[in-house]
C-alpha cells in the first residue's frame, strides 16, 4: 500500500476482498515482499513459509470465486509465534534446546481452527528463548527490533508477531501471554493484542512456560481484528484439560457497544502511578478523558492484592518453567540463554510451601477482584499497558527495566481477559498502551470497550516509520 494510506488491518483488508478490489494472492505477495524488505534488520521471522503460503492464498482466492467464503479470516496472511506447532514445521522456541521432534506432532487445535476459517499461515515469529528473558545477542537467532525506532526492543515474548503486523509483514497473529507477552509487545509497537480468559482457548501444541498462567492470544492491528481472530480460536478442546466448556459467543457481533451505559474503573493502586513515566500518565488521561467524553462513568478502583497477584505470577511462572526444564538445564547449561537459564534456575528456589501460599492467595484475590467490580459496579477495568514505552537495547532508563513497569502480570495470575490497544505515543514518538481487564469469560465486553475507544481515535492505524 502506499505510505500515505492506512496500513491494512483484517478487517478492511477483508472488505477488500469480498469487493474483489484485492486477492488473497495479492496480500500474501504483498507481505512476503515487506519481509523481503524488512526481516534482516528487524528480526521478526524464524522460518517462512512462502511456497505453501502462496498455495494456500490461490487456493483461498478460488473458493471465494466459487461462493464459499470461510469467514473474516479467509484469505488473511497471519504470523504464528514459534513456540506454537505446526504442519509446516520447524518449532524451535527460538532455542538451541528444544527437540527436534517436538515440532513433528503438527498442528495444534487453534491452528487447525485459524486454517479452516481460511487464513494464510506464513511463517514462525521469533520469541524470547522460550518465551521468557531478554533479547540475547550471544545465540544464533535474530534480534527483534521496532519498527518505530531500530534502536527499540519490541517487547516479549512474542515480539516477531508484534513488529510483524506493525510493519506490515503480516495482518494479524498469535503471541502467547504468561506475565504479558502479548500485552507487552502489543504496546511496544503500537497494535492490538488480547490475553483471553484463562481456559477459553486451547494451548495444546505449544510450548509451556507456566502452565497454569499460559494463554495464546490474538494480535492485530485492532481490537476488531482480535475479536475476528478470537472468534475461531475460543472453545475447549479435549486436548487440554485446562479449557472450559461455555456457550459459543459471537465476538464480533458483540462490538457494538454503548458507551453511555458504561462505566470503566481506573485501577488506583499506588504502585501504577510509582511505576510508570510522567508522559505514560498523561496520556493514560487522555485515552480515560475520550471514553468518559463519550458517555462512559468513569471511578477509581483500588484492586485488592494487586501487589501479591503480580509478584505471585513472577515467582509461580518461574518455578513452574523449572520444573519443565529442569533436566535441559543441568545437562545442557550453556545451550540456554544467559537471560534465560538465570531467569528459570530462580524457580528451583521457590518452594513448595511457597507454591501452594501463592495459590491460596491467588484463589483469594480472583474472588475479591470481581466482588471489587462488582461493588464499584464497573464493566472494565483501565491502566497503562506498561509504564514505559519500548526500551532501548543500551542505556534504558532503570525504572523502565523493572518488572513492576509491567502493568500486565495481575492479570495472568486472576486468568482475567486483558486487552492492550494503542493510545497514543510518549515524547520520543514511541507508542503506549492503553490496558483493558474485565472480568473471567467476558471477553466480549472487554473487546468492545477496546472496539469503541478506537472509532474514537485512529493510533492503532498509524504508520511506523520501518513498514513495508
């Protein structure tokens, strides 16, 4: 597309379409040669699928022509995170660790459910090493970097999912959430990108970190291309024991919102506040001030044990990925990441009595968590995404390195459903994210708040100066 125009987003590429002012074909040539353009220095892809990509856009222009249109995502270029199996293979984990024959067990069932809504997989995104750590310069993988300042992180873990739709590489994918690594990279670069509920999507097929805070989610430009994506994705599945069988919900269909009968709660912990840039607040403000200015009753919510929900996601998260690697770590202790073997190895320090103290609060806090909502009579709940915006590879600013900048990890530990969306930009021009929680399985409301706050304002549709 030109530079002057908005970049695609699902839906309008969609709309595109079905008007036959584009193919599929189209699209996916389209991408591939924004990657062709853009990969070496930005590091998004581990391996691309390009001949299969192509095959399955033909194949996806052709059953359009015929009259059997699969759906929002049909003829769609995705990216898929490379902590997530597929067909096509390989899964690596971005690590030197993993087994090969991990990747041979194929499609999991939320890729299996993306490709019969008709959408294009196109490749593995790169991740932090297991989807934890820090970009890491001593391994032979690529270094994801933004494409609003080369200089930048994208945030993690799944950063190739979050600077490929930002550059326009792909339209939409999947990241996975343990602490916020949808969340995160979602701000860093300016998109949309939802954590469900907890159990509503399967997470068979994918690389575990904590087990029982992993959640797979959509990425996108826009909290209407997140509802698309959940739309194929949500439903249990035999395959993982955590998922949770509910009535199927349109998510679409449930974007048309009424902000007049809304009312949002301000998470009002002190530590938000204490933890985020003064440009971060300001502009946290002004996205709070276009939903009130459009009807919705705004109050400030004090969100009991915040503080425990959040250092309790780090410590468990920990100890769990321990016990999955514990094996690799004593035999093949340089073969990890220096980031990632540190981060793991602390999980052998956290006890079971601790384990089980962190679950007991945690069961705790989700209950006084909705009864909080419930008695302020909120619909959602509001903060920064993070308190910074993406950080530098040198030189970043302490505070921003801290995991308390990181709004995110509460969330993980209720299983609530969390959206970030962009809100605007700090003074180097760098994206921020503006968090939407609500409560477990209301997906839908939490989407539309998102939905509606960005008829308000156009930031999820900016440009970022590195797209192709």
């Amino acid at each position: 597309m030109s530079t002057t125009t908005a970049p695609w987003t699902i839906e309008t590429a969609g709309a595109a379409l079905r008007a036959g002012e584009v193919t599929s074909v189209q699209l996916v040539t389209e991408a591939q040669a924004a990657a062709d353009q853009l990969d070496e220095q930005m590091g998004t892809w581990l391996a691309r699928f390009n001949e299969t990509a192509l095959a399955r856009a033909a194949e996806a222009d052709a059953e359009l022509a015929a009259g059997n249109d699969r759906g929002p995502l049909h003829g769609i270029p995705l990216g898929i995170k490379d902590i997530i199996a597929t067909d096509e293979g390989p899964t690596t984990a971005q690590s030197l660790i993993l087994p090969p024959e991990w990747g041979e067990q194929g499609d999991g069932p939320v890729i299996t459910r993306l490709r019969e809504a008709g959408a294009v997989i196109m490749g593995k995104t790169t991740t932090m090493e297991f989807a934890i750590g820090r970009p890491d310069f001593s391994k032979p993988f690529p270094i994801p970097r933004n494409p609003w300042n080369l200089d930048r992180w994208t945030g993690g873990s799944s950063s190739g999912t979050g600077n490929g739709v930002a550059s326009g590489q792909i339209l939409g994918g999947l990241g996975t959430d343990t602490g916020g690594s949808v969340r995160l990279p979602a701000a860093y670069n300016g998109i949309s990108g939802h954590k469900p509920t907890f159990g509503l999507v399967p997470k068979s097929g994918c690389v575990p970190l904590g087990m029982t805070y992993d959640h797979i989610g959509p990425m996108a430009r826009s909290a209407w291309d997140c509802a698309a994506m959940l739309n194929v994705m949500a439903g249990a599945d035999s395959t993982d024991r955590t998922t949770v069988e509910r009535p199927a919900t349109d998510y679409l269909a449930a974007l048309d919102l009424d902000l007049s009968g809304l009312t949002v709660g301000v998470v009002a912990n002190a530590s938000i506040g204490q933890a985020s840039h003064e440009a971060t607040i300001a502009v946290f403000d002004e996205a709070v001030g276009a939903l009130a200015g459009a009807g919705a009753t705004v109050t400030q919510v004090e969100v009991p044990l915040y503080g425990e929900l959040a250092n309790g996601a780090f410590l468990a998260l920990q100890a769990e990925a321990f016990a999955w690697h514990r094996d690799h770590l004593a035999a093949r202790w340089s073969d990890y990441g220096r980031p990632t073997r540190l981060t793991i190895a602390h999980g052998a320090l956290i006890s079971a009595g601790d384990l089980v103290q962190i679950e007991r609060v945690r069961q705790v806090a989700r209950r006084k968590v909705v009864e909080t909502m419930d008695a302020a009579g909120v619909d959602v709940l509001l903060s920064p995404t993070t308190g910074y915006a993406a950080t530098p590879f040198t030189g970043a600013d302490p505070k921003a390195l801290f995991t308390k900048a990181l709004h995110t990890p509460a969330w993980n530990s209720t299983g609530s459903p969390a959206l970030s969306v962009p809100m605007g930009f700090d003074p180097d021009h760098l994206p921020l994210g503006l968090q939407i929680i609500g409560r477990p399985f209301a997906d839908d409301t939490v989407l539309a708040v998102g939905h509606q706050y960005q008829q308000l304002t156009d930031w999820h549709v900016h440009r970022a100066p590195h797209h192709g």
